[in-house]
C-alpha cells in the first residue's frame, strides 16, 4: 500500500485538468425522463497504469458531466458509480440524470467509467459472436460432459482475456479505481470527495475512504457489499436474496389471478412452475422473434434480470406467460440480453470483461470444479432455480493470469467524514445484511438507512421518504437518526 500512496501523490503533481467538449455517441433518456436542461459535457482523464510507476504509461478515464442547474449555491460535483464491477458510468449518467433532478441543482453530478470499462481504456476479451455463444452456453451443468463443456469454454474465455488485456489486467482492480477517484476529485476543483455509489459502487467508496479518509466528503453507499465476505459466500447470500426476491414476485404474480398469471394460485406454486419451465429450457430451448434460441441459462438470466425492479416485474410475468403459452422466448431474452450487456444490433459491451477483470484483480480465491461440487448442495437449498448456475460460476477466477490481491476488501474508514449506507430489505443483488455490515466495517460516524421494499436498491425505488432523508444529506448535510428506516 506505502508505495501506491507515494505514486497518487506524485500523479496527483502530474494531474491536467480535462478538456470539457460536447458529448457524442451516448445513449438517450430512459423512457420517462427528460433530458438534463444544462446538457452534457464529456473528458477523458489521463491517470498512471500502474501507481507505483506514477510517471510511466498512462491509460484513459472517460468522464461525464451535467452541470448543476440551480437555484441555489453550488456545492460542487457530486460523483456517481451505478454499480458492476464493469458497468458504464458515463452512458448510465445519460440515461438517469433526470432521476437525479433534485441533486442537478446544487451539483456538477459527474460519472465515470472505471478504468477496464467502456469509453475508459478497456478490457477486451472475445467477440460479439463468442459472447452470444457464452451466454447461451449451459451454466447449470448436469453431466459429466457439460461439466466439462462449462469448464473448457471459461478456460478459453480467460485465455483470450490474457492475450488481448494482459498489460491491463494486473492494474484494473478496485483499489486503483479508488485512486482514480482521487484523480478525479483534484481535476473538478473539489477539496472533498462527495460520491454517490450504487451496488459494487459501495464496495469502491469504501476503499476510497479507507485510502483517502480526510477527503471524503458526503457519500452515500446504496445496496452495499459486504466486503468482509468471500466469493463463495457472497455467491451464496446473493442466490439466497434472488429466490428471495423470486417468491416476492411470485406472490404479486399470484395475486393478479390465473389470466395474467398462469402458473399457479400461490408463491409456492409460482416459483415451482417457474422452475419447471426454466428446466425444461435445459432440453428444449424455445424459439424467438429474433432467430436465436432461448436456453436454460439465458432463461435464468432473464427472470433474475427482472427482479433487479419492481418495474420490471410486468414484464417478467408477460415473458413467462409467453414462454409458457405460446413457446415464445422473445421477451425473456430481451430481459437478458439487457443483463448481459447485448446491444439490439448485436453488439455487447465489455461488461463481461472488465466484470472478470476486477473481480479476479479483487480476491485471491480460485475454485476448483471439485469445490463447486462439494458447495452444490448448499446453492440448491439456499435457491433451487438459481443456486446451481451461481456456484458454476464460483469458476470465473480460477486459471486467471493475475493473482489477485484481498487488500481491496478493507474499508475501515473510522477518522472519516459521516458516511450513509442505504440497504433495501428486499434487494435480490445485495443482500440487505450486506448494508448493516458494510456499516459496522466502515467504523466511525457511518450511519445505517434501511427501506423496507423490493428491488436492487433504494433511492432508485422512488420511495419518498429515502428520496427525502438521503438529499438532505446530500443537499443540506442532514445526517438521519441511527437506524433510521423508510417504507
């Protein structure tokens, strides 16, 4: 750690502020929104590829942003990550900004794409038509053969991976993603870091404050990781949230009688008949509108896609009532290529890459076929649809060319500013444990927000009273009560 401090400061010397030029090429509004009234300013930032060589190569940073609207003093920027690891920050800014609304006035609210990820110098693995053979490939093996078939082709994955990446790989983790933040925070003029993360974007908050304490600034960390967990179990309590989730659905499917919902007059009997069909997908894969095939593991993907919102949830029952009625997979592919970064005209995005690359870069845990077999039994009984594919893919890491350090995994951040974690009760991504303990790593004057609700996260749930007590914390420095719960 002593000799990355010593590079950030020495990049921190170095550091040239961006050129802000007029966006292009980024996506529109979701449906709903409006687009920001102040527009869009996009940069790219150079930081070191390596921190402990501050003065050698540099890779890029893509950086957005909306400048504050007023009325009302500027508070500065406040930067977002929407989650991953991998996901686009400068493309997802585009899109939700208007959700951001309230913030805009009294923010520059600003994204990124983490370095490895998207408009950033990226990682770069297979070709578009490899990854649709991956995503429908079977991920829940059942024999020895597909076992073997999984095995091979993510030992390919990880080869073409090295061969493309290998210079970027050992320095996309998350504890350099942290000191880009502080690149970032020093070329937006701002004394403090004030950060919004979302999902793994807590994970990267809280290795930022634990390396840069006396700047964090407000920082609100939404469906938080527990960091203190291994793959394993972090794969484990996250398949138990989806099904979780699943019988969450499950009953609001119910409840909406046999019309809408044909697949039974209760949760259990829901989840059961969901569970046969995603099987039967195992054998027969279901035809859609598109020419491809819908496939047990591209089934999966959808219905867990869905229940990252309640929103979604119409169309999980209509892709459901399709599939099952009519022998129509469109809708659940749809849902899934959405999850796995598939553009309409075929082309994916790198999630899947820089998604692999941190995450080996962040642990040093690799899982043996051996060891998924003997975890098998516990996946199935913490979620029998989900439970299998997740403990196959425990095997993401292993082989991968890079060690992989666990130093990321420490957030202790007890001398820092007050820090707000926000946990939904009901999210199927992150467990809501993960928010409390997240909390209590933290340490110091970091303060727990619970929503009693449904869906990957709270603010984005448009729940008011979370709506209320995190912008004024952000807008006003309103720190809620300990234990402070919405909904």
């Amino acid at each position: 750690m002593k000799p990355a401090r010593a590079g950030t400061s020495a990049a921190r010397a170095a550091v040239r502020p961006p050129d802000w030029k007029r966006c292009t090429g980024l996506p529109e509004p979701l449906p709903g929104t409006e687009p920001p009234k102040s527009g869009l300013r996009c940069a790219t930032l150079k930081v070191p590829l390596d921190y402990t060589r501050p003065s050698g190569r540099t890779i890029d940073i893509a950086l957005i942003k909306v400048p504050a609207t007023g009325p009302g003093r500027r508070i500065g920027s406040l930067l977002f990550n929407f989650g991953g690891p991998g996901g686009d920050g400068v493309g997802t800014l585009a899109q939700v900004a208007g959700q951001y609304a309230e913030l805009g006035t009294r923010y520059d609210l600003v994204g990124f794409d983490p370095r490895g990820v998207g408009r950033s110098t990226p990682v770069t693995c297979v070709g578009d038509r490899l990854m649709d053979e991956i995503a429908a490939r079977d991920d829940s093996p059942d024999t020895a053969a597909e076992e073997k078939a999984y095995i091979d082709g993510r030992a390919a994955f990880v080869e073409q991976c090295a061969a493309r990446s290998g210079e970027l790989l050992p320095h996309v983790g998350t504890l350099n993603a942290a000191r880009d933040m502080e690149m970032i925070r020093i070329v937006l003029g701002d004394e403090k870091l004030r950060y919004f993360g979302i999902s793994y974007g807590t994970w990267l908050g809280g290795a930022y404050a634990h390396q840069f304490p006396d700047r964090v600034g407000r920082a609100v960390l939404d469906a938080a990781v527990d960091t203190g967990l291994g793959g394993a179990d972090l794969a484990l309590q996250q398949a138990a949230a989806f099904e979780r989730a699943l019988h969450g659905f499950a009953a609001a499917c119910a409840r909406l009688g046999t019309k809408h919902c044909p697949f039974g007059t209760d949760a259990p009997s829901v989840v059961a008949s969901i569970k046969r069909l995603l099987e039967d997908l195992d054998q027969d894969p279901l035809p859609t509108s598109g020419g491809r095939r819908l496939t047990q593991s591209l089934g999966t993907t959808g219905v867990a896609a869905a229940l990252y919102s309640r929103d979604a949830w119409p169309y999980l029952a209509q892709g459901l009532a399709d599939a099952a009625k009519r022998r129509d997979g469109s809708l659940l592919l749809m849902l899934a290529d959405v999850q796995n970064g598939r553009e309409e005209d075929g082309t994916y995005s790198n999630l899947s890459a820089a998604n692999t690359a941190i995450t080996c870069a962040d642990g040093t845990g690799r899982y043996t076929g051996a060891d998924v077999r003997r975890l098998l039994p516990r996946f199935r009984d913490a979620s029998p649809v989900f439970g299998t594919s997740m403990a196959w893919s425990l095997l993401q890491c292993t082989g991968w060319p890079v060690k992989g350090e666990d130093a990321a995994r420490e957030v202790s951040a007890p001398s820092a500013a007050p820090i707000l974690v926000v946990g939904n009760t009901g999210d199927p991504a992150t467990p809501y444990a993960w928010a409390p303990a997240l909390t209590r790593e933290l340490g110091g004057r970091a303060t727990l927000l619970t929503l009693r609700g449904e869906g990957h996260g709270a603010y984005d749930t448009g729940d008011p009273c979370v709506r209320k007590t995190v912008d004024a914390y952000l807008l006003h420095g309103v720190v809620p009560a300990t234990d402070a719960t919405c909904g």
